[in-house]
C-alpha cells in the first residue's frame, strides 16, 4: 500500500512539474499551447498554431508562481511535413521542461500502449480574468489513426476531449514526459487525436543548421535543387512546401478576394453554386463505390470545367491568370471534399471550413506555385551559381539558372529565396537582367 501511494504520489508530482512548462500561445489571429522542451527556453507547438498569424502577442506559463508572460518569441522552425513548429522564448532564467518519451526517431508502440493513462492540459478563465490549467485524464485509445486531411502518417487517439485551444499542448503519460502533441478532433466525436512525440524528435533531429554561411549557401542550393526537381517531375505536393509563407500570404490574397467578390450575386453566384453542387455529385460517388481515391480524379475534372473560358467570363475573372483560378478552385474543392468524405461533415460545415482553409498557409502555396510554374514546368534547369543576398529584415539568396530552350539556346534565370521559419523558402523566379 505504501509503495502503491509513493507512486501516485510521484506521478501526480511529475504531472504538476510538467504543468509548469506549459504555455498559452497568443496570436493576432487565434490562441494554442506549447511546451518547453528545453530549459533554454525552446517550445514545441503546432504549425497551425501559429503559421497563420501575423505575429505571436505572448507566450503565458499559467501554472508558473507568479504566472509569467513572455512577448518575445521567435519562430526557430516550421516542419514542412507534420503540423509541427520549435518557438524559443527569450527569457533571463532557465524555464521548466517536460522530459520527451523518446529522444530517437523509434515507432510509438516503443514508448505506448493502448489503455495507458494520460493526461492532457486546458486552459480555464478565472474569476480574475486569468488563466489557469486544468488536467484532463483519459487513456490511449489507438495507437495508430491515419487521417489524410489532418496531414500524413499516424497519429495517436485519446479518449479525453479536445477542446479548441487546446493545439500544441503535450500529452503527458503517468511519468509526466511527453508522449504526444495534441493536434486535432472530431468535430461530433469524443476523444482527441495528438502527433506521437517520436515525430517531433524526427523534427528536432533534421532541422538545419544554419549559423556558418557556408551552411547557408550549401542549404540554399539544396533547397533550390529540391523544389525544381519537384516541379520537374509534377509534384505539386512537395513544390508547394519550398514555397515562401510570406509571399504565398499576398498572392492568395489578392486572388481570394476577387473570385470572392465576383461570387457574392449574379452570374458568379451561379457559378459559385453549380460547382458545389458538382462537388457533392463527387460525394455522392465516392460514397456509391466506397473508392475515396475517386475524391482526387472527380476534383481534377471539375476544376477543368470551370476553368473554361465561359464560366471565367461568367465569374468576372477572365483577365485574372488561369493559374490562381485553378488554384483558387483546386483548394476550395479540396478542401470540401476532404471534409465531406474524411471528416464526415454536413455539406454547410464542410464549405465554411473549405473556405476558412483559402485562408491557411497551406492552401495559400498553391497561389504562389501557380506562377512559380510557369517558366520551369517541364523543362531542363540547371544551377548554376548561388549568392547569399543580406537584406534589412531577412536574408535572401539569389540562384542562378540556365533553362534549355527550344531554339537551343539556354535561357537565363534567377530563382529567389528567403531564409523563413527556419530555412530557405522559393519566393519567385524571374529572367535574369542582360549583363
């Protein structure tokens, strides 16, 4: 009894130490959680948490006595895969860290099994208007869930609720180490679903070290190389993920908005409702054949449909560029097909999520890589040169290609990169200037 009590009581200790190295995380645009990893200050969190917004406002350890605020953050990286990001609070003290389960990339089964007890955190607002926490107990549900719309590989199920708010805080198991990051739920399901804790070490392990130029300049060419070998072998998928956050924001932006205002009455109306309409016909198939693979084939014929120069005229963008059309439909259907098939919503809750999605970083690549496309796609490119351009804010770097043209006479061009969130992203490609 006694050696049952000791350890109750060290789980319940180890869970409120790891309480304390939780955070809130406040954003211009909405509000997660995060864990310090490291007692230099070092948070893991979400992607989504924060790839959306404009600035982080504050960083606050509810649990901490007196709660401590924090408001200068810095984006150390962004994984370009899984919904994962590394912050790092700059702070004068060494901050509390919760213990990983596993500091190797090895299978979740490794350090989890199903019915294990868990503990995850939520916030509370109290009657002082603050902050607290508040432990949420349950156990593993399934070790392994795949779920394409939440992004790739497995992630692990819970059985206590998932609140909104709740993105980027850990999992914590009976030892108070991390096991889990908490990601997403079902919207009309109990339970919650985290990215299992082996995927951030992976993150940690292979993000790039950037500190010497000649790491830079050796990362830049690498990523250059990467991204035109995406674009040459079409896939958009992996294309998309070189592309710079910040220049994808201003390209969807100034798409979005206009395909929107044409769409609000009239003919764009019309268009606007028939290609739903279109959509739910995908659905409807998809659900007759049990082929969700139907999902991507039924998407691609219709975006070829309403791209046509009718419907274009008929929606008010016939002098906009077909690539941001395409984009523009391609992710709105996407992204209601997804949510209509994968994730089980009514046809009202998957277009509002569909367009809230046109708002993410995600979606907003596809923008940026409709033009980035253009004077590459299907072509042979060769680097030839890379030079490291200092700037005021960020630091950019400058590629040179050479393109083999039809007249066969290569062709110059100049790939453009910006160092973001950690490494370096395709902002646009351009002729090179006569010298």
């Amino acid at each position: 009894m006694e050696g049952s009590l000791r350890r109750a009581n060290g789980a319940r200790t180890a869970i409120q130490r790891g309480a304390a190295a939780v955070a809130i995380i406040e954003t211009d645009v909405s509000r997660g959680m995060g864990f310090v990893i490291d007692p230099a200050g070092y948070l893991l969190t979400n992607r989504h948490v924060i790839e959306d917004a404009d600035h982080i406002e504050g960083v606050v350890f509810p649990a901490r006595d007196p709660t401590r605020v924090y408001g200068s953050v810095q984006v150390v990286y962004i994984d370009p895969d899984r919904d994962l990001a590394l912050l790092q609070v700059h702070s004068n003290e060494p901050l509390t860290a919760v213990p990983l389960a596993t500091d190797d990339v090895e299978p979740v089964s490794s350090y989890l099994a199903s019915a294990d007890p868990i503990v995850l955190l939520e916030r509370e607002m109290g009657q002082d208007q603050r902050f607290s926490l508040a432990l949420q107990h349950g156990e593993v549900s399934r070790l392994e869930v795949e779920y394409p719309a939440a992004g790739p590989g497995a992630f692990v199920g819970v059985t206590a609720d998932v609140h909104e708010g709740q993105s980027g805080g850990p999992v914590l198991d009976r030892h108070g180490r991390a096991v889990g990051i908490v990601t997403w739920t079902w919207r009309d399901g109990g339970g919650g679903f985290a990215i299992p804790i082996a995927d951030a070490t992976r993150m940690l392990l292979e993000r790039p070290k950037l500190e010497q130029e000649s790491g830079r300049r050796s990362r830049a060419e690498l990523r250059a190389r990467l991204f035109l070998a995406a674009i040459a072998r079409g896939d958009g998928d992996a294309a998309r993920r070189f592309t710079s956050p910040s220049e994808a924001r201003k390209r969807r932006e100034d798409t979005v908005d206009r395909i929107m205002a044409q769409a609000q009455g009239g003919r764009g109306l019309e268009v606007m409702q028939g290609y739903v309409a279109a959509l739910e016909e995908v659905v409807a198939e998809v659900v007759r054949t049990e082929d969700p693979g139907l999902v991507e084939e039924g998407l691609d014929v219709l975006v070829r449909g309403v791209i046509q120069p009718e419907l274009r005229e008929a929606l008010g963008v016939e002098g906009l560029e077909i690539g941001q059309v395409i984009s523009f439909f391609h992710e709105l259907g996407q992204g209601y097909l997804r949510e209509r098939v994968f994730g089980e919503k009514g046809s009202a809750d998957a277009l509002r999520a569909a367009l809230e999605r046109l708002g993410t970083i995600d979606a907003s690549r596809s923008f940026a890589l409709a033009d980035l496309v253009i004077e590459l796609d299907e072509r042979n490119v060769e680097v030839e040169a890379v030079e490291l351009m200092p700037g005021a804010y960020v630091e950019g770097a400058r590629v040179e290609l050479a393109v083999a043209s039809p007249g066969g006479e290569a062709e110059r061009f100049d790939l453009h990169l910006r160092l973001e969130w950690g490494d370096w992203y395709v902002t646009r490609v351009e002729r090179a200037a006569l010298g």
